[in-house]
C-alpha cells in the first residue's frame, strides 16, 4: 500500500458554531484548510462539471467536513441509509484511512440527507469481487446535515476519530479523499470529480490520496 507524500493539509481547531445554523457553520469554516474537487485526469473538465469546495475542521475530538456543492439538477432516488446511493443520484462521497490502518472508511451523504457507510478492510477488498454490501456498517459511524439552495447544496459532516481510528494512540495523520457523483436527469452517466489528483477516474485509488493532520486538535 502506497501512502501519499505531500504535504499533510493541517485541520485546524474550530471556533464555537451551531451546527443547525448555516451562517454560523459558514462563519466558523470561513478559515478552514480548503479542497476544490475537480477532474485530474482530464486535460480539460467535461462540459457540464460543476465545482464544489470543501473545507475541513477540528471540534469536540471530530473531523469536521462542510462542503458546498454546485448543481444544476439535485436529485438522489435513494429513500433509507446504506442504499447504493452513487447509482440513484447526486452524492458527496468522503474516504478516510489512519496512516498506518490497513482498513479504510468510504462515507456517502445525499441531498436528501441519505447515507452509505462502508469499512474495507484493506486496499484490495473493493477490487476482490465481493459484494459491495459486504462491507456496509450500520452502527453509526458519522453525523450529517445538508441544505439543498437554488444551484447548489451544502453539507455538513461530524465524524468523531474514534469512530475511523482503530488505534487512537497511533497519531492523528489520515489519509484522505472527497468525491462526488453529479447525476443531471435524463444524462446516462454522471459527472464526477474528486479532490484528489487521480490519473484516471478510480476514487480507490490510494496512493493519490491526500493526507490531513489533525495533531492539532
């Protein structure tokens, strides 16, 4: 398993927010370490991306995600947790594994506020042909919000380190991912993109991962 080299992206301590309030979450993100998604492994983005900016923060012995997402047509099909919801619509996927964890963490929110929690147990595991539900967690593992507007959505996500870090003595460095799936109706596939700088369009692919430190909070 290959692990990224560049330069962590350091989470810094959050200021006291309401979490229910969205000026309040904008204003306590304003400083935030920022990932812009986008489509590396293209000379030239397709015709219909989007962006979406997202920002990462450190509150209460959690990583904090707030992410705004540009979008024309905001829509996922989805209707309970853990449903294949990167087949049914719009969604932001975040990727999460402890430095020195074999096992990593694939997290889904809709518009809607629908969610997928997945563990692998290793980098091989989603390519091994095993069902994807085989690696679905129900307890949960994260909280989220999300705000749909006139073009755009937003989310907020809270997920608590214990929760992704089997060794929590082990140090606070991860390496990360964010990602998402822009389903437009009537279009046969969606437009993705990612925060990481992949090659080609495989959002597993780990060694192109960025890494977070959170040493700090």
């Amino acid at each position: 398993m290959t692990t990224p080299k560049a330069q962590p992206l350091a989470v810094k301590v959050l200021p006291d927010f309401a979490p229910d309030n969205w000026e309040s979450v904008e204003n306590a993100f304003a400083d935030a370490a920022t990932c812009e998604l986008s489509q590396a492994w293209l000379e030239m983005p397709e015709a219909a991306f989007l962006p979406a900016t997202a920002r990462l923060g450190g509150r209460g012995d959690a990583l904090w995600i707030y992410a705004i997402l540009r979008d024309a047509d905001i829509f996922n099909a989805a209707t309970e947790p853990n449903q294949a919801t990167w087949t049914t619509g719009d969604v932001f996927e975040i990727f999460l594994r402890p430095v020195g964890q074999n096992a990593y963490f694939e997290l889904h929110v809709t518009p809607e506020n629908q969610t997928l929690q997945l563990r692998f147990p290793d980098a091989q595991a989603q390519s091994s042909g095993r069902p994807w539900s085989e690696f679905i967690v129900v307890p949960k593992l994260f909280s989220s919000r999300t705000l749909v507007e006139d073009g755009q959505w937003r989310v907020l996500v809270e997920i608590p380190i214990r929760n992704i870090s089997e060794n929590l003595d082990a140090g606070r460095e991860w390496a990360f991912s964010l990602s998402r799936y822009d389903a437009t109706r009537g279009e046969e596939k969606p437009v993705i993109s990612s925060s990481s700088p992949h090659r080609v369009p495989r959002f597993h692919r780990q060694e192109e991962w960025r890494r977070l430190s959170m040493e700090n909070i």
